[in-house]
C-alpha cells in the first residue's frame, strides 16, 4: 500500500505539470484566435467608418455641391484624424483627379487617373471596390498602398468617385494596441503568402502559437497573420525534489506565520481589553444619555448616563420594545407616532423634544438626536440615540425670560425719562417767552404807560405762547400713546413767518442779522406746524450759539426754502458762520444726551430729526462753503400738491 501511494504520488507528480504544459499551450492558442479575431474586427471597422465618412463627403458633392476647396478642407480633416491613412483624391467622371491631398501635390489639380482606376467595373457594381497592393515609390520606399474606390452616382448618372488610400504598415501601426503588438508578430499577406506590411514591436514570432484570419475587403482579400513570440511552457526538472523544497519551505512558512498570527492576536486582545477600560470610562464620564436600538425598536444598549437620566438600571431595560416604562402617558402618542417612523426607516436627522417620565414621576423634558447604526457589513443595524437632559436649559430659559421682562420695565421707565427731558426742553421756549411777556407787560404797568394796543398784543402773543405750550404737552402725549400727531396741509411760507418773531428775538441778542430767501411758490406739504416750527426754533437756536465766538462782522443767519422738482422735495436750509462741527462731534451729532454746551442737555437735535423722519423726511448737516455749518430739512411733497 505505501509503496502503491507512493507510485500514485510520483505519477501525479510527473502527470500534473504535463497536463498544465498542455493546458497553457491550448490556453495561449485559444488566447492568441480570440485576440486576432478582436484585431480583425478592429481594423474593418475603422475602414468601415472611413469608407462612410467618404460616402458622407460624396453623397455632399452629389446633393449639396460642395465647391472643390471644401472637398479637401474635409479631406485634411480625415488625413489629421486617421494617421492610417495615405491620400484622398476626388476624381470627375473622365477620371481625373480634381482633388488629391498627394504630398507634393496636394490641393486642387486635374491630373490623368491613376492605373488602377477601373471605372467600368463601377457600371455594374456601384459598391465600394479595393484594388491589389501596389508599393508607394513616390511617398515612402517599400510601402504598399491599399487603395478603394467610392463610385458617386445619383439617380443613374455618374459623377465621379473618391479614391482613400490606407499605408498598410499604417494599417499595423495605428489600428493594433502595442499590448498585442509587444506579444506578437503581426502581418498582412495575400494568398500567394506575398507579404504587404507586418509589425515585429516585441521580436520575431516563433511558429508555436500563430493564427490566420482573413481581411474581407470589398473586391480584395487578404490575410491577418499573428505569430506569438512566446515559446512552449517547459517542465521544471527535478519535480519531486522541487516539490519537497517548496513543500519544506512552505512548511517553514506556515510556523512562522501562524507564530505571527498569534502575536497578532494577543496584541489585539490586549488592545480590545484597553479600549474596552477606555469606552467604560468614557461612558461613565459622559453626561450625555446614549440609546442603542435594532430595526424593530428594541433596545440593546443603554449607557449608565441615560440610566440615571430616567432612574431605571440597564437590565430592566436591556431587550424590552415598546411600550418602555420611561414613556410620559401624556405623550402616548408622539412616542408611537416615532416608533412607527423608526419601523419604516424615517426618523429624521435633526434633533426633536419631547418628555420623559423619571422612575419617581418626575417629568424630565429632553433632546433627541438619532443616527443610523451601522454594522461591520456596511448594512444598517439600528439606531443610535444622543439624549440631552434640558431641564436645566428650560430652567435657564425661564430666567432669561423673566429677566428681559424686568428690561422692558426698565426701558419704558428710560422712555419716560427721555419724553420727560424731551418735555422740558420743548417747553422751555415757549416759558420762556411767557415770562418775557409779563415782564414786558408789568414794566409797562409799573411806567404808568397806558397804551391799550400794546398791552393787548402783549397778552396776546402771551396767549399764543400758553397755546403753544399746550399743543407741545399735546404732542408728547400723542407720542406717549403711540398715535400720530395731526398733521395737515400747510404752506412752508407760513411756516417760517410764524417762527420769524421767535428766531428774530434769538438773534438781537448777539446782533445777528438774520436773511430770508423763501422761493414764492413753494408748495403745500402734510406736516404738524407746531413740530416744524419748533425744528427751526432749534435750529436757529444752535446756529445763534455757534457764532458767539466769531467776529460781529462775520456774523449772518440764513434761511433758505425752495422747490427740487427732480426729488419733489421742499428743501429748508439754516446757515450760519459759526465755528463748524468737527468730524468727532458728526459721528455723535444726533445721539440722545450728547451735547457739547455746558449747559445743554443733548435732546434738541435728536428731538429735530425724529420730528423730521415722523414726516417721512430727512434732516442732515454739513460745511458751509463760507465758513460755519449748513443743516438741511427735506420734506416730501404731496402728489396732489
């Protein structure tokens, strides 16, 4: 029996590598007829692509009548496109050539056809026809052409025909991949083994492994031969004393890898054991709850922050579906509604709130964030749940809430104040021409003067003063209930004559004259006459105290009112010669409670151009070319106006 095994084995031995000797050989033929057939393929289809975009080119000389220049523009093309082809020529039905893109010759010519122009075979048979090899002695030594002809025809007349003609090395060259070519011995011959073109790019076949497969062009055949360069597989000598070494050696091999895997493997379970001290740690540490479920919404993982979360031990909840027992009864519910989401795949990405209900009844509101669970397949396993405990956040919010209603409260007590500074300052004028009234009128009295008209106008403008006073605590009180004051249509004339007394009285006090250049037809606008005037007042005011440092002869006070048809605007100016603004004091010109006067209180420019811009105007300053500052009112004018 041992020495029956043993003959067994040398037998197998010996008949193993003769059978893969055969096997090779017929593997590489049958490798070799397949890859000759592609190549085959290959080059008739290209030809058969070139031969319809002749056909393309001719049935346009037929039907559309191309000029001669176009005809060899669109030969180039071909020639710049197929490197396997030689030349295009156009012939005419006498056969001659008008076309050819010949070297030395190339462009537009008539020439005798060429030898092997047969167009009577064409009267017949209008097919494409190729014609015998011939050696190319005026383009390239010892390369054959291989010419086809194209007849034109339409509706039985004959126009001609193209001519394409293929290098046959070219053929090799541009249609073999080099892989087949660095492996075989390619050549193209006829029946009479006359040999046209062949391409040796890896050496010189071999006659072990060759293949004939025939080239069927039109009125031509011809012969695509592969030789392979390979030799036969050979049989390595000394088989069974290879086999023992290489069986020894493999031997050897397999201990040395199987120490290794062990090595391996005890590292990576020492690294499994420190990863899992590592993950246990950082579980413990997290403040984060983390849920673990499978595709039917069981849970099988929960980490200990989400345990303490809810107040129930992982083992009580390990495995269970829903219902779970943190569930809040109020949210029956929503919590259904997402596990029918998790069973079809939809939960959505972003996070969502809900409650859940502690093992004492304490209601515990919290944000969820769920991510597929992936397992080592790429396949999805599950879900993976982050739960945020936002009880303190909904407490944090609570304070943040009661802590901007106690701001409100304190901004309305700011808005009291500054209609209460806005109040003192606004009456301030109107008091003040009171008091000069009565002083007026009480020095009078005490002179013994008993002019009755003078005392009646005193009372009067004393009247229209109180009156003024009145429409201002008026206005403020508008503003305080939040309703508009009531504005009319006024003329803007009427407007500054009613504050010329006022502004007048403000500047004999320095000797400032005052010029006025209102246009005359200045249209109407809707606007509150007690706010426009009192905007100049202040105006005025501030531009009386800008020139009480200049020279008295530098002093003058200019109000100008016209029209702008372009921004149908009224445009009020107030000019003076003052000591300017400089670009610090701009930037917080309009600002609440800023002033640069010892005595002000920062209110009236502020006050000026919210009364403006409640008019849907703007009120904006800058330099006066003649020294001092020029602030400007517009005011939109009515439509109807």
């Amino acid at each position: 029996m041992p020495i029956l095994l043993l003959s067994l084995f040398l037998a197998t031995l010996i008949w193993l590598p003769w059978q893969a000797q055969r096997m090779e050989a017929n593997e590489r033929q049958e490798q070799l007829i397949a890859d000759t057939l592609w190549v085959e393929q290959t080059i008739m289809f290209q030809l058969n692509r070139n031969d319809e975009v002749v056909r393309q080119i001719g049935a346009d000389i037929v039907n559309l009548g191309i000029s001669p220049e176009q005809v060899l523009e669109r030969f180039r093309q071909i020639l710049s496109n197929n490197r396997e082809v030689s030349r295009l020529s156009w012939l005419d039905p006498n056969e001659q050539i008008l076309v050819t893109t010949e070297k030395g010759a190339e462009g537009l010519m008539r020439r005798p056809k060429p030898a092997i122009i047969t167009s009577s075979l064409f009267e017949i048979d209008r097919k494409t026809r190729c014609f015998q090899p011939a050696l190319d002695t005026e383009q390239q030594m010892n390369s054959y052409l291989i010419s086809c002809q194209i007849p034109l025809y339409r509706q039985n007349r004959h126009y001609g025909s193209v001519v394409i003609s293929y290098f046959a090395n070219g053929l090799l060259d541009e249609l073999i991949p080099w892989w087949f070519a660095q492996e075989n011995q390619v050549s193209i011959v006829d029946n009479d083994e006359t040999v046209y073109a062949t391409r040796t790019a890896g050496g010189i076949g071999k006659n072990i492994y060759s293949h004939n497969r025939a080239l069927e062009l039109p009125g031509l055949s011809l012969i695509l031969r592969t030789n392979s360069i390979k030799a036969e597989p050979k049989i390595l000598s000394n088989m069974l004393v290879v086999t023992v070494i290489l069986l020894s050696v493999g031997l050897i091999w397999s201990l040395l890898a199987l120490w290794r895997d062990i090595n391996r493997r005890l590292a990576a379970e020492g690294a499994l054991r420190q990863q899992l001290i590592f993950r246990s740690a950082m579980e413990n540490s997290l403040v984060t709850g983390l849920r673990a479920r499978d595709m039917q919404g069981r849970l099988t993982y929960v980490n200990p922050a989400f345990c303490k979360m809810i107040g129930i031990p992982a083992e009580e909840l390990i495995g269970r579906i829903p219902p779970l027992p943190y569930w809040a009864p109020e949210a029956y519910e929503e919590y259904e509604e997402r596990y029918r989401q998790l069973l079809s795949g939809t939960v959505p990405a972003e996070g969502f709130e809900t409650v859940y209900q502690h093992a004492d009844g304490t209601r515990i509101p919290v944000l969820i964030y769920e991510s597929p669970l992936i397992d080592e397949t790429g396949q999805q396993a599950g879900w993976m749940s982050s739960i945020l405990d936002i009880s303190e956040l909904r407490h944090a919010q609570e304070l943040t809430r009661q802590q901007e209603e106690k701001l409100h409260v304190s901004a309305k007590l700011a808005t009291m104040g500054e209609l209460a500074s806005m109040l003192a300052h606004e009456l301030n004028q109107p008091l003040a021409a009171i008091s000069s009234y009565t002083t007026a009128t009480s020095n009078m009295l005490e002179a013994g003067e008993d002019d009755r008209s003078l005392l009646r106008s005193a009372l009067e403008k004393i009247n229209a003063q109180a009156q003024r006073a009145g429409q201002i605590i008026r206005s403020v009180y508008d503003v305080v209930k939040k309703r508009e004051p009531a504005r009319q249509l006024i003329s803007v004339q009427q407007i500054i004559q009613n504050a010329m007394p006022l502004i007048e009285l403000q500047a004999q006090a320095l000797r400032i004259p005052v010029h006025y250049d209102i246009a005359s037809d200045l249209p109407s606008i809707m606007a509150d006459p007690v706010l426009l005037e009192q905007v100049l007042l202040n105006l005025s005011r501030n531009a009386v105290e800008a020139m009480h440092g200049t020279t008295p002869a530098r002093r003058l006070l200019q109000i100008q009112a016209d029209f702008q048809p372009d921004s149908h605007e009224v445009i009020i100016q107030i000019r003076d010669r003052g000591h300017g603004i400089s670009e610090e004091v701009a930037a917080r010109l309009f600002s609440p409670f800023f002033t640069t006067k010892s005595a002000g209180m920062g209110m009236g420019l502020n006050i000026c151009r919210t009364a403006i811009e409640f008019h849907g105007g703007r009120l904006t300053h800058g330099a006066n070319p003649d020294g001092g500052t020029v602030f400007r009112i517009s005011l939109p004018v009515p439509q109807e106006s």
